[in-house]
C-alpha cells in the first residue's frame, strides 16, 4: 500500500498535497486501519511546523524540494 501511495504522490503530489508532494521533509505514515498521512520532519527540530500539516500546503517557509532519488 505504501508504494501504491508514494506513487500517487508522485503523479499528482502537487494536487493532492501541495509542496509536501515533492518535499524534502516529508514522509508517508500509514496507520493500521489504512489511512495514509503526510508527516513533517521539520517539526522535529522546529515547534513552527505542524507535524500533520493541512493539504495541500501551498506556502511554506522550510520548503526544500526532494532530491530525484529520495522520493516520499
């Protein structure tokens, strides 16, 4: 399942989640029952950023694009 949603991120991130689509930070978190949610790993380090950000995220003050290797 997990792949299956990377991929659609990876096809339709910036309609689904914005920037989140193609960031740096962000990482896919699925829960037992299914749902999928986009986690921010910059709210780690920093209280600014809210950790389940509301999509799609259109600005963003951290925002670094993905690396083409790293992916979601």
């Amino acid at each position: 399942m997990r792949g299956r949603v990377a991929n659609l991120l990876h096809i339709a991130g910036p309609v689904i989640a914005g920037l989140c689509g193609d960031f740096r930070h962000a990482r896919l978190n699925q829960t037992r029952r299914g749902p999928v949610y986009l986690r921010c790993q910059l709210a780690s380090v920093d209280p600014a950023f809210a950790r389940y950000p509301r999509l799609p995220v259109l600005r963003c003050p951290g925002y670094q694009p993905a690396e083409p290797s790293e992916g979601i």
